[in-house]
C-alpha cells in the first residue's frame, strides 16, 4: 500500500510539476526581429536566439525551454521553415538548450556544440538523450550557410567550460552566448568550469575580433554594439578590483556585501545576479 501510494504522489508531483511548467509560460510570446542579411533574433524567455534564415533553409542558435518548442517553431515558420536543420548551443544551460530534443526528435534539426556540452549534458540523468549534441568540435569549426560565413570559436572557460559563439562574417553579426549580458550583471557558473578571469579574457578577445558596426546579440538583454560590450566589460573589471581590493584589505565576503558596490553599479542589478551575487561571485571566482 506504501509503494502505491508513494507511487500516486510522484505521479501527481510530475503533473503538477508540468502543469506549472505550462502556467510559467503560457503568456510568452516569441518576438522576431531582422538584423543584418540572412540574420534575425528571436526573443521569448531564455536565452536570446539567433537566426539565419534564406534559401539554404534555418538554423538558430540556442532555443530556450522546452515549453516555448512549439512557439519557436511558428515563429521560425514564418522565416521560412519550421525545421531548423542545425542547432548550435552556445552552452549547456537549460535556457539555452532546452528544447533541443523537441527539434531533433520532431523537426529531424542537428544539434552542435563544444565537447563539454555533450558531456555535461550526459551526466545529468534527467536530459533526454536527444537533446545531446551530435557533432562537437574543441577549439571551433566553420559553417556555410545561406551564402554565409558562420565562425563557431570556444574561448576557453569563461561563463561554463563549453561556451561558443558565433560570428556571421558577411553580415557582421555576433551572437556572444552567455558571455554577455548587456545592462546587467552577468553568471559566470564557477560549478561548471567558468571563471572570472576567464571571462573577462573571453570578453577582451572578443572586443578585438569586431569592429564598430558589428551587431551584437547578447546571450540576455536588448540588442547590442561595441559600445556597449566595452561598457559591459568596463563594469567586470571596475567592479572585480573594489572586491579584490576589499578582500586584500582582510574584509569578509559578508563584510563587502554590507558595504555594497556603490550607487554607480546599482542600474546592473537585476532578478537573477543581484548585487550580493555578484559580489560573491567576484569574491570566489
């Protein structure tokens, strides 16, 4: 009796568990928006999705939560197709890779991404093996697509261990992946292999592959240029040397939390990297 009854509660736990799934985001719509030549960016909840679309068919890059499978596809359909046939995942995050069985297993879409994807993807029982990517690369790989040049590179550890982005050569487009979060505070997963000092190496290098007309799709956040990913980075590394000032003057982490950032870094707080966690994360990363 215990068993069908611990058996009836997981059972209603799981729907219940769908259902809020559901409720979360029911009232989301995926917003599209035209960049430059075969480029769009889709915006929903999650990661900001990029797009090329054009007589080669579409790819996208990430796809957000599972949830949204249905939503991104009407919205890809009225780029042209419905059925994406490459999906590259600028990292393992679920906002960024959750519905990346829904396309493989309903759309036929082949997934790609860094090695380090794959296998964090894998070691979570939870993960559908067909949200698994099936081509990885380490250092980068190269596509063309819809008469484009799409330079896929890994930057070493920065935001996780696997972080790709992605730079659409003729239009002049970069899609960062997590490794911008334009106006706001970023995550930088140090569980996960990414680093403070990783970051800000990745973010530099990135400065200096593009130029003032490049178009930036931040992985959270509005559309971006140059400009404001210096002011991005501008705001890493000012913020990174008060803590480690404060560290190195014997404060606690606890100690610099209370004293704060100051007033000129408040606008950068937001729902999921407040300011304590992103003093914590500067303090440990």
């Amino acid at each position: 009796m215990n068993k069908i009854v611990a058996t009836i509660c997981a059972a209603t736990f799981t729907m219940s568990s769908a259902v809020s799934a559901q409720d979360r985001f029911s009232n989301v719509n995926i917003q599209s928006e035209a960049l430059e030549g075969s480029v769009h960016m889709l915006t929903g909840q999650g990661g900001n999705i990029g797009v090329s679309a054009g007589e080669d068919g579409v790819l996208i890059i990430d796809d957000q939560f599972e949830p949204l499978a249905e939503k991104i596809s009407m919205a890809l359909d009225k780029l042209g197709s419905d059925k994406p046939q490459f999906i590259i995942n600028t990292h393992f995050h679920g906002d960024h890779t959750g519905s990346n069985a829904w396309f493989h297993s309903n759309k036929q879409s082949t997934i790609l991404a860094h090695e380090n994807v794959r296998i964090r993807l894998k070691k979570d029982d939870e993960t559908n093996q067909a949200a698994l990517p099936v081509l990885t690369y380490q250092d980068g790989i190269k596509l063309h697509f819809n008469n484009e040049t799409l330079h896929i590179w890994h930057l070493g550890n920065g935001h996780t261990d696997g972080d790709s982005v992605i730079w659409f050569e003729e239009p002049n487009v970069l899609h960062t992946g997590d490794l911008f979060f334009n106006e706001r505070f970023p995550f930088i997963d140090l569980k996960s292999g990414g680093s403070v000092d990783g970051y800000i190496k990745a973010v530099t290098s990135l400065l200096g592959k593009i130029d003032d007309n490049t178009v930036i799709i931040p992985g959270h956040g509005p559309l971006a240029d140059k400009a404001d990913y210096k002011a991005f980075l501008s705001m890493i590394e000012a913020t990174r040397d008060i803590v480690n000032k404060h560290k190195q003057d014997g404060m606690t982490v606890e100690e610099i939390v209370d004293t704060g950032l100051g007033e000129k870094f408040a606008s950068w707080s937001w729902g999921f990297i407040n300011e304590e966690k992103w003093i914590r994360t500067l303090y440990n990363g």
